[in-house]
C-alpha cells in the first residue's frame, strides 16, 4: 500500500472513484476498475468516495445510504484491493468515526477554514487533505497547513478545485499549485468539481465534463503531484455530481496521455 505522501520518483498519483457511496456493489466495480487501469499504468492510486453528502443545494437531493454501511463499503474496497481510500467529513465530531476506515480524511472546500474540524481530523493521525476554498487564494491556504501541523500532524495535502468566477461559474488559477507546494506539502488538482457550475436555478450543480481533458493536462504541465477526478460509469444517472464527472470508460485513456506529459516535464 502507498503510503503519504503519495507520490514517488517523480510520478504523479490519483484520487478517483464516485462522488458518493450509492449504494452497496458499485464502489466495489468501480475500484476494481481503476485498480486494474492504474497498475497496469504504474500510477499509485487512491480511491475517493464520500459516505455521506453534507453540502447539496436542495432537500430533496441524494445524500447517502447511512454513515456505517457507507464506511464499511469503503472498508471493504481497502480490503479487498489493498489501496487507500479517502472520503470527506463535515464536522468535528465525524473525525474519529471515518479515521477507522479511511486513510486520507477530506475537508470540503466550503469548510477550509473551520478550525475545530482541522484541527479533529489532525488529532486522528490520517493524512488530511484539504480542498482549497472556492473564495480563497494559494496563499490563505498556509494558514490550514498550519492548523493541521500545529495540531501534531504534517500529513497534508492541499487540492486546487478553482475559483468562483461570478455566481455561477469556477475558472482554475494554475498560479496556486506552486504557491502552496511552497508550504512543502503535495498539491493535487481536483479536475471535475473545478468544472463545475454551481447554484444553478434548478438547484441542481451544472458543469462542464468535456474540458475535464485539458484541465487535466493543463494541471500536470503545471505541475500537480496529483489528480483528483470524479468518475462513474454512467454519469448522466449518477446521483451526486453527474454534470461534471468523467465516465469510466474514458478514465484510462485520460491517465495515458496525463503520463505523456508528465514524462515529458
């Protein structure tokens, strides 16, 4: 199993899976998918799905199948495939419960900023991976690795996942990448939810799937220690995210030509 921080002899690494534990076998299919692609491309892999959703638009939207049965199917794919698996927590209290299962716990962009669940996801041991605010820059994002180390933990990762560009639209700043690996921690670039459209009048997140490709690709000239994409087998029925996740059947062709240029670099 890899261990933090992920990344190794220059090779870029991979957070993939669905956005949500939707159910109890699809996570399963899904890992063993992009197991079979990243070993076959010898790209160390990590496998991301949420066990709950905490942050949708509408009341009426998907939000999980309960935070046990989520977690132990997150469990499970560890087990079975032997990869680390990441997910995300929205509180303070939800911490010590997903450390059992996962290995990377994930804090939502929205949240960056909230110290208590920082700081209760470094008291846990697990590498915390933070996804940079929508609203912040690079550089405001040193004071979360902060919070993290001061707390005894320098296992951290940051992730750019864009900026907002008025109400309903992100555009990715390339510049933040090398700014906060100036704080000696990995950076990832999440490609999907940087593609997203938010508040929509629906209530429902828009996005744009079919420039997934060159954020990509723009990321890992960039400079990215890794990539983090949203894939599903079947997008357009996805129940969290479809409008801006990658199908799965395109993942492997994505990664061939992300290792071309990264062996290029």
């Amino acid at each position: 199993m890899i261990t933090y921080p992920y990344h190794h002899d220059g090779r870029f690494f991979l957070l993939a899976g669905p956005c949500v534990v939707e159910d109890e076998e699809s996570p399963l299919r899904i890992a063993e998918t992009l197991v079979r692609i990243t070993e076959k491309l010898d790209i160390p892999f990590v496998f991301k799905a949420s066990y709950r959703k905490a942050n949708r638009s509408r009341l009426d939207s998907f939000t999980g199948i309960g935070d046990e049965k989520a977690l132990r199917v997150l469990a499970k794919v560890r087990q079975q495939f032997g990869v680390p698996v990441v997910t995300d927590i929205h509180t303070a209290e939800e911490a010590a419960m997903a450390a059992e299962y996962a290995d990377i716990l994930q804090i939502p962009a929205f949240l960056c900023r909230q110290t208590d669940l920082l700081v209760a996801a470094a008291k846990t041991g697990k590498v915390v991976n933070i996804k940079k605010g929508q609203f912040l820059s690079g550089e405001s994002m040193g004071f979360a690795v902060d919070k993290v180390r001061l707390s005894g933990n320098d296992k951290v990762i940051l992730t750019e996942r864009g900026s907002m560009f008025g109400y309903q639209d992100l555009v990715v700043d390339y510049r933040n990448i090398p700014v906060m690996q100036s704080f000696g921690v990995p950076v990832v670039l999440d490609v999907t939810h940087s593609l997203q459209q938010p508040n929509q009048a629906s209530g429902v997140t828009g996005g744009k799937p079919e420039l997934i490709g060159l954020i990509a690709k723009a990321g890992i000239a960039a400079g990215a220690d890794g990539i983090f994409m949203e894939t599903h087998p079947d997008p357009a029925h996805a129940l969290s995210d479809g409008a801006n996740m990658l199908a799965l059947d395109r993942v492997e062709a994505l990664l061939e030509k992300l290792l071309r240029i990264k062996q290029a670099l």
